[in-house]
C-alpha cells in the first residue's frame, strides 16, 4: 500500500463495462513526510474518497480485489480513507487526512 492525496476527479464518456459505476480519481502518491512522490495517476475509488483526502491505494492484480467477485479492469484502487499518520525522521509530524 500507498499513501496518497486525490488531487481530483476523472470524467469518462465512454469506458469498460467493468468500469461503468465506479469513480475514477486522480491521485498524487506521498513520501512518508507528506511530499509529492513520483507522478499523479488514475485509481478506481472503493471507499468513497473525496478531493483532498489522504488515501491508501494498492497497485497491480490486488487493486482488483475489492471489487470481488466482479471483475474490475484497473490497476490502481483506492482501499482505504487515512485520518491521519506520524513521521519520526527529524522530529515529529502530524499529517491530517
């Protein structure tokens, strides 16, 4: 798992059949001290995140597994809201969800 922040919303006119129903976000992955890490990506939302949340997401053949026993075609999947997390590295930091 990840942690990231949804940045924002992906609209689809068209998509796969096993896509249709679910929300589609645009999320920024984080390092442990709350910094962009790496570039944004697309990941299917299965928890209800919203825009400035903070997020766990999976990547690969687990971001499937939520959806269970449907089969969802994404390789990215937002499976958890984060409240909050500490860093310790050099003194420590809160960082809201």
């Amino acid at each position: 798992m990840q942690v990231a922040r949804v940045i924002g919303t992906v609209v689809c006119t068209r998509k796969d059949e096993g896509l249709r129903a679910r929300t589609l976000l645009l999320v920024q992955p984080l390092a442990a001290t709350g910094e962009a890490a790496g570039k944004p990506l697309v990941a299917s939302d299965s928890v209800g995140a919203g825009v400035g949340e903070h997020v766990f997401f999976v990547r690969g053949r687990e971001a499937s597994f939520p959806y269970l026993p449907a089969e969802v075609p994404t390789d990215a999947a937002i499976v958890a809201i984060v409240d909050h997390w500490t860093h310790d590295e050099h003194g420590s930091r809160t960082h809201p969800g």
